[in-house]
C-alpha cells in the first residue's frame, strides 16, 4: 500500500525527521489560507497522487505571492496529472499540499528498501538528487551508494559514516546530522513495517541542514493489520474501482487491453492463461485470480467485474483445483449466468478436485455459450477463436 | 530416491488443531505421510486426529523424533513458529501460510539459517515426494511417482506441470513448491543440485514469474553445475509493468526480473524454455528421449 508525500511527511515528523512545514487542502481557497499560515515568503503547491515525477508533469510549483499561490492552485486542483509512473490517462487531482519553501544548496537521493538478495533492508544514496534514479543508475551507477542494513543489529555507527563518507559530506557538524538523519529514518522504516521509503531529493540547505524536499513511502499489505495507523491513510480513491470491489470478495483483479476476459485460480496459473491466450494469437482482457475460497458468490461476482469491460468478447474460465474445489467454480458459473447476462462465449477447463462432478453439473445444466476446454492449450485455442467470433 | 523427504520422513504440524491445519494434516496422513504429532500452545496431552498434541515444537521434537514442521499458524505467528522451530533441532520447516509480514520472515529466515534449518516458502503449496510423502495442500492425486523433479513459484502451476508430465506418460520423484514472496526459503540453486544428484531424477521442471532474479541466479548454476535436462517456464510474459499481480513477487520494477530477460538467460544456459504452460508435457517428453 501507498500513501500520500503528506501523509509520510506525517510519520517522518513523528520520528524527529526534518521536512519543511506544510499543510494538506483540497480546495483553493484553503490553499491561500494555509500559505497565510505558513507565512511565506515562498510557497511550493504540490498535487498529492500516488505516482513520482509530478514536477515534470506541471503539477509542482514555486509560488512567489499570495495570488500565485491562488493561481497555481486553481491550476493544479482538478487537473489530470499524467507521469511516467501513472497510465497514460493519468491521474486526477484531488489534494494539494501547501509547503515552505526551502533554501536548497545541493540535492541529494536517499532511499530504504529490501534488497531481496541479501534478505534485509538497503540504504541507498546518491549525490544526484532530483534525478530519476533509474536514469543515475543507468548511466553513472558509481554515483549510487549502497549500505545493507541487517535489522538484528539496526543501525549502527559505520553505517551512518558509510552514508556520509559516501555522500562526499566533510563538514563535522554536517556528518552528525546526516547519520541522524539516517538513523531515525531506518527506524521508522522497521517500526511502520514500510516496503520503501524514498527522499528525491533530500536537499542541503544553505546553513547545513538536511531536509526531506519529498517523501514516497510504500508498506507490507501483510503488516497492515498490525499498524492500524498506516491503514487508515489508505486512499481508496487513488486505486482501480474494480480492483477495490474485486478484493472485496477475495478476488485479486487488474483490467488489461485485450478481448479474453480470465477467470482462473492461482496467480501463477492466472498468468500462464494470459502467455497462453497471447501465445495463441489472442489478447487477454484482465487477470483475475479467484484465490482459495471461491465459491458460487465470488465467482459470480468475478463475471459481474469481467462483463462490465465492453471489450470483452470471450470469457475463459481455467481452473485446476487443489484447494479450490471444481464444483463450487461449476455452480458459481451456473450462478452468474442467472444472475448476470452472459452474452459472450464461456469456454470452462476445470482440472484437479472434483472435477468429473463439475463436468456433470455444467453438462445437467445445459447452459447456451458454454464450451468445455480439455486442457490449457485446447481451453485457450477455443477461447481465442470464440473471441476472433470462428 | 527423492530429494529432502521420503516414506519415512516424520512429521509435526504447528497450528495442527485449527481448521486449515487439521483439514490438510488429515489430507497428508491419507496420502501416507508420517504425521507423529502437532503443536497448539494450551492444548498439550491432547490428542488430535490419533496423534499427540504439544505445547512446544521442543517437546514435539523429543518426543516424536520429528525432523520436518509443516506450519499452518495464522501469519503473525509464523515468524515466531519458525524460529521456535529452529532453536528446538526441526531440519525443515515447511511454510504454508499465506501473509506473513515481510519483516518477520527477515528475522525468522536468518535465524533459521543460524540454527541449520531450511526452510520452505512461506506461501506455498509444499513439498511432495510421490507415492511416499505429502507436505502441503496439493491435491495428492495428480503426482505419480516418476523421473521428473519439479521446482516452482506458484502453486497452481505445480499442479499444472505435473498433470502434463503425468499424462505424458512420465511421472513425478520430488515436486516443490517454493512460493513467490519477497523473503522465501529454498529456492532453483538450493534445489536444483539435489535433483542432479537425485539418481532416480532425470529430468527437472523449473515454473518461475516475473520479479525478482532468483531464475537468473538459477541460469548462471545450470549452466555451470546442471548435467539434466531442464525444462523452464516463466509465467508474467504478458503482465503490464509494475502492476502487482497477486503475489508480492510477481512485480516487475524496470528491467530487472522481466520474464523476457529471465527466459533469454535459461536459453542461454541450455534450458528448453516453453512460451506456454500448456507445452510443459511436450517439452518433457522431447528432453526424456534425448
């Protein structure tokens, strides 16, 4: 799960590290309230949505006055921001943060995550702050510091030298502040049970301050249920409606370009049946993995998500049950088909657990637009000529 | 022969008196595992589908003579059930739980190593050795024993590629299931040595999924270690980038662990890497009559 750069901004105040003051509004005039209450004399707008490269987008400003503040926040508020990290319909504006200015003589990156290699969490920095890192990584990997931190000690001493050394920071006073800096961030790191943290840039001010410009933080979904004051700065309005409603009932979906809508059990499963389709010659319309408990309702419900895509032209149903039981999926498919229209051709392979009883039920039914896959290969081929309208 | 268990491998189940642990340990034991006993703190001197319940995996493993844990406790607890299972001489723990938090499996999985246990997923189906001995949820009938070892990330794949090996003709010796979290025990280059010095294994099945580089690791030691045939599949082609898809694994974050890199690398070390799952069987028979 993601949050908002206001909402880490939150924590990071919490845990004693420095960001410049500021204040969330959703709406203009609130906007030149709180830059009143800041007190100026330079203010930042900034659009808060789930995504990095907000500044090239337009949706990061310098306001100079009052009225720019006003201005830039109409500007900003309501607008469909498109990044690199959104889709290309990009994502619409609803919250602002109002921010001090700050007094940047040099801009830094610094990031936590886990390094899956090493199996514990990895600081990283760069002297190349307010860069894509992806890019920095690219082209000047030496500019990029890496410091594994094993959670059984935390934070220890050489790493904080490791850090500044690294980040060319010969000032005393400046390399206390740094370590500081880093230490308090590793520990909210471990103690919110983030995924990721990351500050581009983390600037330098002119008196040797260090301070977070931005803030991204990500968190463990598994953890969500023992930091209930991370799961309540979910933003539901900054995810996919379907995937939302989806989970809801236990279904993990994601909607994708194509024509074949999926319903399958497994992740992995779930995405070998979309190579297939593809392999086949067709496209794959959404992933949809209907977990360990489906039932009659889930499945149904699966169909309802499937069908509200207009694009879909063939629905391919592929289960091997191990868990999940083969007639259940039978009845829920026969379920949907009563309780939704089913106009477009169903074509079901279900393998594994009680699957000759499921073949009995869907056959005793005699449902019209069902066609009974053999296998993966032969339910796939099926579903793409039924798409292809053969 | 098979690798890591066998008929007589004997076994404990943590969390063994809750509804998922008690369905499945009865489902193993059906499939002939040595089932010796479980452990659910308050319900020691119990007894539980014919077996002895403990307090403490230490007194499990001391009565019992258990070598493997099959865990099933709630996901907060499974950082906690694995580690009390490596401080009491437990030489595998095997992880069924889904959602343990990613911290927890850092610590669990560092002290496991400390104290000489393997672990396996969390998150996964399991472990089987066909015909012998059944670790996990798979349903038990579709693995006949046979020649081909089977290593993969996702559960139902697992089932997939030993159904296609079975209706070939061939059969199954040891089929793994090692899960696709972030942070998971034995994995391709633990695995993969133990297949090529399993002499009844002449063939290995390798499903593997977008994210990380775990299957890049394994191309790098086929080629330098692995005399057998594998046969290799990576599911997530199709996925749009950085989209989660279902497991915390399956996420692709720039060009590091693409399916499209990965399948590129295997070839590159000699695997025969199928485009679908549905050409598994095929690909395995082709490697047999080599």
């Amino acid at each position: 799960m993601n949050i908002h750069e206001y909402q880490a901004k939150q924590i990071f105040v919490e845990y004693g590290v420095p960001v410049p003051k500021g204040i969330m509004v959703e709406s203009v005039e609130a906007a030149v309230e709180a830059a009143k209450e800041l007190g100026g004399p330079v203010w930042v707008v900034k659009a808060q949505i789930h995504a990095g490269g907000r500044g090239l987008g337009g949706g990061v400003k310098l306001a100079k006055t009052l009225d720019e503040v006003r201005e830039f926040a109409n500007e900003i508020l309501g607008m469909t921001l498109v990044t690199h990290q959104t889709t290309a319909e990009g994502k619409l504006v609803q919250k602002l943060y109002i921010e001090d200015g700050a007094d940047i003589k040099d801009e830094f990156y610094l990031s936590v995550v886990l390094d899956r290699k090493l199996e514990m969490p990895l600081i990283m920095a760069s002297t190349e702050g307010g860069m894509n890192i992806e890019d920095v990584a690219e082209n000047t990997p030496e500019k990029i510091i890496t410091i594994p931190v094993d959670p059984a000690i935390g934070f220890q001493g050489f790493h904080g030298r490791q850090l500044a050394f690294g980040l060319g920071i010969t000032d005393k006073a400046e390399q206390k502040k740094i370590i500081s800096f880093g230490q308090k961030l590793f520990k909210l790191y471990m103690e919110n049970d983030a995924e990721m943290i990351e500050i581009n840039p983390l600037v330098r001010t002119g008196s040797g301050d260090f301070i977070a410009l931005d803030a991204k933080m990500g968190f463990d979904n598994s953890a969500l249920g023992r930091q209930p004051q991370i799961a309540a700065m979910r933003d539901l309005t900054e995810e996919d409606e379907d995937e939302v409603e989806a989970a809801k009932y236990g279904l993990s979906y994601v909607a994708l370009d194509g024509e074949i809508g999926c319903m399958v059990n497994g992740a992995g499963l779930a995405m070998g049946t979309m190579d297939t389709i593809n392999y086949m010659g067709g496209t794959p319309a959404n992933f949809l993995d209907v977990g360990g408990s489906a039932n009659a309702e889930t499945v149904a419900k699966g169909f309802e998500i499937i069908l509200k895509n207009p694009k879909v032209k063939a629905i391919f149903v592929n289960i091997f049950g191990g868990i999940v039981r083969c007639d259940r999926i039978a009845n829920g498919i026969i379920e949907a088909t009563k309780i939704t229209d089913v106009n477009v051709p169903v074509i079901v392979r279900l393998d594994g657990t009680n699957a000759p009883e499921a073949s009995e039920i869907l056959k005793s039914a005699n449902i019209a637009n069902l066609i009974v896959g053999n296998d993966l290969g032969d339910g796939a081929a099926k579903a793409v000529a039924a798409a292809k309208g053969e | 022969m098979s690798i890591l268990i066998n008929k007589d491998t004997k076994v404990i189940v943590q969390g063994f008196t809750g509804k998922e642990g008690t369905f499945h340990a009865e489902q193993c034991a059906a499939y002939g595992t040595k089932i010796v006993g479980g452990v659910t703190p308050n319900k020691g001197g119990q007894t539980h589908l014919g077996q002895p319940v403990f307090n403490t995996v230490d007194e499990a493993v001391k009565t019992t003579g258990a070598t493997v844990s099959m865990i099933f406790v709630p996901p907060a607890f499974v950082g906690d059930a694995v580690m009390e299972a490596a401080e009491a001489g437990i030489e595998l723990a095997v992880i069924i739980t889904e959602g343990a938090p990613v911290k927890d499996m850092q610590m669990a999985k560092a002290h496991a190593t400390k104290h000489g246990m393997k672990t396996l997923g969390p998150n996964c189906p399991g472990i089987i050795t066909a015909e012998e001995c059944k670790i996990g949820i798979m349903p038990g009938m579709i693995f006949k024993k046979g020649n081909v070892g089977l290593i993969s990330k996702s559960g139902t794949l697992t089932y997939e590629g030993a159904n296609q090996v079975v209706k070939e003709g061939f059969g199954i010796t040891t089929a793994v299931g090692i899960g696709g979290d972030p942070i998971i025990g034995l994995s391709y280059n633990q695995l993969l040595p133990m297949f090529e010095a399993d002499p009844e294994t002449e063939c290995i099945v390798m499903i593997g999924e977008i994210g990380g580089d775990l299957e890049i690791q394994a191309a790098k030691l086929i080629k330098e270690q692995i005399t057998k045939p594998v046969v290799a599949f990576i599911a997530g082609q199709t996925a749009p980038k950085g989209k989660t898809m279902g497991h915390a694994g399956a996420i692709v974050s720039g060009s590091a662990g693409t399916a499209k890199e990965k399948m590129q690398a295997l070839e590159a070390a000699g695997v025969t890497v199928v485009v679908s799952p549905a050409e598994i069987g095929a690909a395995v028979t082709k490697a047999m009559a080599k």
